[in-house]
C-alpha cells in the first residue's frame, strides 16, 4: 500500500504523507492559510477550533478545518475559493470585535494582527463585549491581558502538552470561558514556573513579557536587532533568539535547535537581567597598594573601591603577565597550573588549555567537568570503553522504561525534563530513584526514595533479581562482555530481602522495578553528579552501566 496520498489543491495535484494535514501540506506547497490555534512547531498538535483555516473540499456540505483534516485519495481542496475567503474574513472579523484598539493593544505586531492585515479586515461591524477582564499583573516576568483572548488553547496546549507543567486551563463555559491558572489563581500565586512556553505561544498578546509593557498594558518596547544564540546556562544547549534593543537585551525567544525544539525554561527566557546589573563589573579592577589581602575580608555593595581600583584592560593585562612570568622565571613550568571552567564554550576550553601548554610550557592543566563526572567516566571507559554518553536526553521520545537516578532535572535541567514528562504522556514509564523528592515524581511510575549513601547495595539488590530470574540476554553477554560469572557470583550475597532494610525499599519493590527495566524494549538510564560526586561515585556508575 502507497505511503503517498494524492489529491488536489487549488486546482494543483499534490502528494501527502499518511501523517500530513491539509495545512501542512499547503504550507509545503507555498499556498498560505491563516492560522491562529495551532502552531507549526515541534509538540503542538492541531485543536482547529478557531475556524481561521477554514478550506472548502468539494462535495462536503461544510468547510473543514485544514490544521486537523487529512487529505483522501482524489480529494478536492480549495482554500482560495470565495466561500472560504469569505469564512475566514468573518472569523476575524468577529475576534476584532472584541480586541483592543489596535493602536493601543497589548502587542499591534502580534500574529493576529498580522494575519488580520493579510486576510483584509481591520474592524468590526459587530459590537465589542460589554465587560472587559481586568488585568493581571500578579507575576513578576509575565503580564495577562485576557481582553485580547481568543480562547485559541495555545497556552493550554503549551502548558500541559509541551512543558507538561499542568498550570494552564479552561474555566467556565460558553460566552463566561476562559483561560485560568489552577483554580483560577492569579498567575503569580499559581504554580507556574515561569517558563514562558505559553507567552510564546499566544498569537494575539494576552500572554506577554510584562517587561515589553507600559503601565497602561501597551506594548512600548521594541527590539531594533535580532542575534541568534545558545543559552548559556545549563548543559541541555537550548538554542535562543535573542532581542535586543540600545544594547540592552529585551526579550528571549527559542529556536528550533535538536536540543530544545523552541522550548525554554525560566533561566533562559527571563534569567538575562544580571547582564545590565549594576553590581557588574565592567573594568577591570587592581588591588589598591594600602589594602593587603585579608582572608576575613567582607566587602558590603558598593564598598569594592576601598580595596580595588579601576584600570584599563592593557594595565591589567600587564600585570597578570607580569606575576605569571614572575613565577615562571622562580619555579618554572611546574610552579604555574590552569584550571578552566564548563561555563565556557569549547572553543574557550580549547585556547585555555593551549595557553597553559605552549605558553607555560606545562601540562598541569585541569577542568571542573573532570571533578564533576571523573568518576562517571572512570566507570564508562572501563565498561564500554568511551567516556561519553551514549545517548541524547530526547532519545526517552522512544524508549519505554526511563531511569532517572542522581539528578533534578525539572530544577536543574528542566527542558530536558519536559522531553522525560512528554516521554510518559506516549506511555513510558519513568523510575526515579532519588533520596530526595522532587517534582519530575508526579510523572513516575516507581518513586524509589533510597537512603542516602546505600546506591551500591539499591542497584545490586536488582541485578541480582535480573541475572537470578534469567532477563538477561546470553547471546549478547557471551559475544560482547568478560567476567559475567564473577558478577554472578558476587550478585549472590545482594537478595533484594537482604538489601531492602539498608536502602529502605522494599524487596517487591526492587523486583518489580529490575523486572520493568530488564523487560523493556528500549530502556534507558539518565545520571546526573548525585550519582559521580559521591564517595564511591565509579561504583555507582558501575551499577548503572
């Protein structure tokens, strides 16, 4: 059977995928439809309740809605026939009704207004709404202004399909229906962890960054220069769109990178502030000749000039080269060392290392990451002989059984959280093993809060049940691995009854998640430094790997 649909559009013949809508499909053909309840990225799937996207397929008394109507064999679309221009024009004359001015509306570039400009209409025969909601300006990184709410579910969707953070829905019915925060918060007082996914997502400006407004909710702000960038906060390497405006960043937005889809967290899209702080250094600063180092020293805001002064960047320059070769000609080579930091690109680790090596003349040289995950990679390259992972975070999209064991990612890396949380919506089942609790447990199937320090005997206690119960795979243990009847030996003195009063879950508990996970089709086990900075850190990651 054909994997190609075929079928007319605008009088073209075109092919579809078995997966395509009619808009997709029209949207590759470069025929434009208006849209405004769906999105064409990554994780948003088409809701075709705003009746912008409206086409005429013949022999169908009504129109259809291109963003969630597949195309048939032999179909017949027409998305520029007068009767559904005519459809289209009346949507958005009705949504105009009850917009404010435009002049003065909350963003007068919004994609609404943009797609009101193209499809011709820009008032309303029709009379506004008699009330109008008030503002809500509870939140400190995002302004609500549901007077200019289409109901479109953007933000719904965004919220708890994408970002899976349930804070977003609808309130009310009919003519009352609204978008509200869990029981109709404030969205400062909701749950909302401010990733920003829904103000990204909203066409028309009731979802906005409340910094680009006005007291009056009017959006003043406008970035004159765009720069494309990486977030430069956590590892995920979530790619940006950076705004800016007299220098000054205004506004974060994200790109379609492999790592984040679009998708952001409150760090990358708001976290840019320190950037214009004014406790910033922005000179270098060289200790004062009458203020001696002094180990107890506190330095209160704005006290720094007692202690240091303002110099150029050549007279700085100078003097750190100055006491570097001071050392050199006393000690030589090993009397100098360099230590870099993760916080820099590859590029900047690769320089730092070079200067350490052919300018000191040294190989004493050395990076935070080491300390991080020495032990991980002590265990990796022992066991596969690589030290580096194995897979992506997003590779959860197909698995289906997902370990998490040593970190937070909803704290400490939460857009790969969402890829974990998207991961049990399609029917995967997570495990997270953590001493703590934490958010990413409303998600999981098995919480297993272990004692601390007792990871060894926890992982132990379920290889014993998978090598014990035969889930293993002989053909692969046999063709790829050694020392697999030492393991055995040594998993005997590990029963899961054994183990459970030191790591404190219990024996059935064990079993069944050792069994789910030896069980799986494609499993997979995601660390973080709860598991590599630890006192038997490479025993951990043995276990896992």
């Amino acid at each position: 059977m054909s994997d190609q649909i075929n079928f007319t559009l605008n009088g073209k013949d075109v092919s579809a995928g078995t997966d395509e809508t009619i808009w997709q499909v029209s949207q590759r053909e470069g025929v434009e439809i208006p849209h405004l309840c769906y999105a064409p990225e990554p994780g948003y799937r088409g809701d075709g309740n705003c009746r912008a996207c409206m086409v005429e397929v013949e022999g169908e008394r009504v129109l259809a809605a291109s963003c969630i109507r597949m195309p048939t064999e032999g179909m017949v679309v027409n998305s520029a026939s007068e009767r559904a221009k005519k459809s289209r024009e009346l949507v958005f004359e009705l949504l105009v009704a009850d917009q404010p001015e435009r002049a003065t509306s909350h963003d007068p570039d919004s994609k609404f207004w943009n797609w009101a400009d193209k499809v011709g209409v820009d008032s309303s025969r029709f009379p506004a709404a008699d009330s109008k909601p008030t503002a809500d300006s509870s939140h400190v990184a995002m302004a609500v202004n549901l007077d200019a709410c289409i109901n479109c579910n953007l933000c719904v969707r965004a919220c708890r399909e994408v970002q899976v953070n349930d804070v977003i829905g609808m309130s009310y019915r009919g003519a009352g229906s609204k978008i509200s925060f869990d029981f109709d918060d404030p969205m400062g007082d909701s749950t909302c962890v401010a990733c920003g996914e829904c103000v990204q997502a909203c066409p028309t400006g009731a979802l906005m960054e409340a910094n680009l407004l006005d007291q009056n909710g009017t959006r003043t702000i406008y970035a004159d220069r765009t720069v494309d960038s990486v977030c430069p906060f956590c590892g995920v390497g979530c790619q940006t769109k950076v705004h800016i405006k007299d220098d000054k960043i205004v506004q974060v937005e994200g790109r379609p990178g492999p790592a984040n889809e679009n998708r952001l967290c409150v760090k990358g899209r708001f976290g840019y502030d320190y950037i214009a702080h004014p406790h910033r250094l922005t000179t270098p600063l060289i200790r004062r000749d009458d203020a001696p180092k002094d180990w107890q020293m506190q330095l209160k805001d704005g006290e720094w000039q007692s202690v240091f002064r303002e110099a150029s960047w050549e007279e700085a320059l100078d003097l750190a080269a100055g006491g570097l070769k001071k050392t050199y000609d006393a000690e030589g080579p090993k009397g100098l060392a360099g230590f870099g930091s993760a916080k820099g690109s590859n590029e900047e680790a690769y320089l730092f290392q070079k200067l350490v090596r052919t300018g000191f003349k040294t190989n004493n040289v050395d990076h935070c990451t080491r300390l991080c995950h020495a032990s991980s990679v002590a265990a990796l390259m022992e066991n596969i002989n690589s030290g580096a992972v194995s897979a992506p975070f997003y590779a959860c999209e197909d698995s289906d059984v997902i370990i998490v064991i040593g970190c937070n990612p909803t704290v400490n890396h939460p857009v790969a959280a969402t890829y974990f949380k998207n991961a049990v919506k399609k029917g995967a089942k997570l495990v997270v093993m953590d001493p703590r609790g934490q958010a990413l447990t409303r998600h999981a199937t098995h919480m297993l809060q272990f004692k601390p320090g007792t990871d060894v005997a926890m992982l132990n206690a379920m290889m014993h049940v998978i090598i014990e119960e035969g889930l293993t795979n002989p053909d692969y243990i046999a063709r790829h691995t050694e020392g697999f009847e030492e393991l055995r030996e040594h998993l005997k003195d590990f029963p899961p009854e054994k183990m459970a009063p030191l790591c404190g879950i219990d024996a059935e508990t064990l079993r069944t998640v050792a069994r789910l996970y030896a069980t799986a089709d494609a499993a997979l086990v995601f660390w973080g430094m709860g598991i590599a900075q630890h006192v038997h850190g490479t025993d951990n990651a043995r276990c896992l790997i």
